[in-house]
C-alpha cells in the first residue's frame, strides 16, 4: 500500500477490544491511533468484572498473535462449581474446553503492552472523544474530524468506536444511533470482592451459589477466582428479590451529573439513598447471608461485604434494522 493510499485510523476506546483491533491493523501493515479517555488503567475496583474468553474469545486473540502472552496472565476455568448456600454441598460441571479468566485491568495491561511494541500503533492516553462530524469539503482525504474533550481535533479517514455502549463516535453518526436503543433489564448486581482465597475453594472454575430449593429463586451468587488473587463475587438479584429485601433497590432517576449521560463512573458503584454508609449497606447483607446462605458467608467471611456496592439495573445496547433494510449495518455507507 502507497502512502497516499494509507488510511489515517483512529479508534475510539483504549479497552481490549480497541487495542485488540489496532493490534490487528498493525498485523497486516496499516497505521492506527488509539485514543482512551484514562490516562492510567484502572486497578481492579466495583467497576471492574470478571472476564472469561470461550473457544471464540481465544481465536481472536490467537489471530492477533496474543493468546500466549495472554494465557500468562489469566486463569484458566475448567468447571462450574454449583454451591448450595445454605449447607455448603456442592458438585462440579466440566467445561468441554476451558475458558480464560481474567480481570478486565489484566488483559488490558496485556494487550496495550502489546501494542505499544508494535510499530503501526499510536496509543494517546488522557483523550477522550466527545463528538465526530463530517468536512464537508468533498476533495478532502480526511474527511472526518473527531473532537476530543480538551476541545482539539484530529482529522481521520476512518474512525472505529470501541467506546463501550454509550459510545461517542455511534451517538455521533445517525445512520448507526438510529438503529440502536439501551434496553434495561429487571435485574441488577452487588459487586464485592475478596482479597484472598476461602479454604476448600477452586481456582479452577466459576461458582455459582445458590440459595436453597424452597427459595423464591430471586437472587443467587457468582464468585469468580482472580489471577491475581481473591474472588470478584456477584450477588446477581431479580427485581421481585425487592419484595424481601427491598433496601437493595438500585439507584433511580437521573445519573450523577444530572445530565442523564450514562457512562462506566456513574453506572457502577452506586450507592442506595437508603444506605446512608457503606457499614449500613454491609450489616444488611450480612443479615440477608446469615440467613439464606450461611454455609457461604461463612467461607466467604464478613470482610467482603465492607466493599459491597449496589449497581443500577442491567442494560444492553439492541442493534435492529431501520428504514427497510435486511440487516444492521456496523458501519456508515460513506
């Protein structure tokens, strides 16, 4: 390709899946830039998760010449482990081929290691996309102009967003925000975590705690071992658990600024108005464990609650066709 034909790319996003798709760009010899918004990775906290990548998962990385760099930092997950909460029984699932588990902070520390060896990839940190538009001067190459939230702009021929669901570079382009709608789930999480690892238990699967049968199935628990040590424990909750226990009740209304802008910061860690302290929200859970899942907290211990945070409900992004077309397109026509 002649420098005249090279695209200028820039990826919105600095997660695995932007540096993921820069790494692939490098791979057969075209240039990108990643923007990401942090300048620092996050440490491992309530708005991180649990990562675990299938046979799909793997091959992607695998293309990418990153499975084996990436298969040094992870856990591997052989089983799934189903507890009764209550007595502590407990029996395994074995996975026909095992998953790899990590911490999202993990593999991004993996992967951006990667490509910042590599000598196509640009990574900018400390820039965060607020808006793309359009130059309307036909004869320009780089058409586009991607804005960041310092108020400068960089021309692109291409622009990726890899900026999560409320991503800037979608809301920015109308022919991708119209085909997409959030969709809010009646379901949310309690996320804790733990700092090192119960005796008796695994690191080589998932556990799925659940409470015993004669329970109204409301809520059961997901603890996932982290290479790094300790567990990222879910307590996984359906609206009709509010009948019980309604002091769980997520955080309604507007998200933090007012503004109603959704994002990772507001998203997470939220904090009930009926919980006036952390020690409050950690006192009710205990109660809640000691009596529905007892054999659990006792493993787990009262610690992890001291990290507890309420999230909102869950929500995903729906892509569907608009205006007569037969499929939903990821990418603008011009």
């Amino acid at each position: 390709m002649s420098k005249i034909d090279q695209p200028s790319i820039i990826i919105s996003g600095g997660g695995p899946a932007g540096l993921l798709t820069a790494i692939l760009f490098n791979n057969i010899g075209i240039k990108s830039t990643v923007l990401e918004r942090s300048i620092e990775i996050d440490p491992w906290n309530t708005k991180s998760y649990t990562i675990v990548l299938t046979d799909q998962g793997q091959s992607a990385l695998e293309r990418a010449g990153c499975l084996e760099a990436a298969k040094k930092v992870c856990s591997e997950r052989h089983f799934v482990y189903i507890t009764n909460g209550k007595t502590g029984d407990q029996y395994a699932i074995s996975k026909k081929s095992p998953g790899l588990g990590f911490s999202r902070p993990l593999i991004v520390d993996c992967l951006q290691k990667i490509a910042s060896e590599l000598p196509h990839v640009t990574i900018k940190k400390g820039a965060g996309v607020s808006r793309v538009t359009k130059d309307d001067e036909k004869d320009k190459k780089s058409n586009l102009q991607v804005h960041l939230e310092d108020g400068t702009c960089i021309s692109a021929t291409h622009v990726i967003g890899a900026d999560g669901k409320y991503s800037k570079v979608r809301q920015s382009l109308p022919s991708l925000e119209e085909q997409t709608k959030v969709i809010t789930e009646p379901s949310f999480g309690v996320v804790m975590a733990t700092k090192s690892i119960p005796e008796g238990w695994k690191t080589d699967g998932t556990h799925v705690i659940v409470p015993p049968d004669d329970n109204d199935n409301s809520f059961y628990v997901i603890a996932s071992p982290l290479p790094v040590g300790g567990f990222s424990v879910s307590l996984v909750c359906y609206d009709q658990v509010l009948d019980k226990y309604p002091w769980l009740a997520p955080t309604e209304g507007k998200y933090g600024d007012g503004t109603g802008v959704h994002g990772w910061k507001d998203e997470y860690s939220a904090m009930p108005s009926a919980n006036k302290s952390e020690s409050n929200l950690s006192n009710q859970l205990e109660t809640m464990f000691e009596k529905e899942m007892p054999a659990f907290l006792a493993d787990f211990g009262k610690e992890m609650l001291q990290s507890a945070r309420i999230n909102r409900r869950v929500t995903w992004l729906q892509m569907s066709t608009k205006n007569g077309c037969k499929a939903v397109s990821y990418s603008t026509e011009d």
